[in-house]
C-alpha cells in the first residue's frame, strides 16, 4: 500500500460571457447604442444572439474577433 493520494483536478468550464449591447459600446470606443443597431440590421458589426425577440447578446469572443478583423496594416508593418 501506498500513502501517495491522488490529485482530483477540478474540471474548469470556461463559460461565454455574454455583453448587452450597452457593454460593448463601453468596450469599443465611439461605438454607440443608436449605431450598433443599425449594423444588426445590415448584417455588419460583431456577432450577436437573440435569445428572445427583444433581447440582443454579444458572445465577448466574437466582439474581440470583431475588432480583430478590422486591423489595419500600416506600411511598416507589411
């Protein structure tokens, strides 16, 4: 017998945080409420959900891939 114990590893789920609409526009500076609304509708802007008809959710990922996606390269950096 041996007195060596296991270790328990404790199994961390890595849940999505959820951001209003409001969240995000205090995330990306100059974004504002009345201009996320309209990329919705044209289908630009970060990713959203609609859990229900009157409520809008941005996963942080896809904000952060958002933004991501809009990098501009400079000529010193090509």
């Amino acid at each position: 017998m041996s007195n060596v114990t296991a270790l328990r590893t404790s199994k961390t789920t890595s849940a999505e945080e959820w951001l209003s609409p409001e969240q995000v526009c205090a995330i990306l500076p100059g974004m504002t409420v009345r201009k996320l609304q309209p990329q919705r509708d044209e289908g630009h802007g970060p990713r959203y959900a609609k859990p229900s008809p009157k409520t809008v959710v941005y996963a942080r990922a896809d904000v952060d891939a958002y933004v991501r996606s809009t990098i501009v390269s400079t000529q010193e950096q090509a």
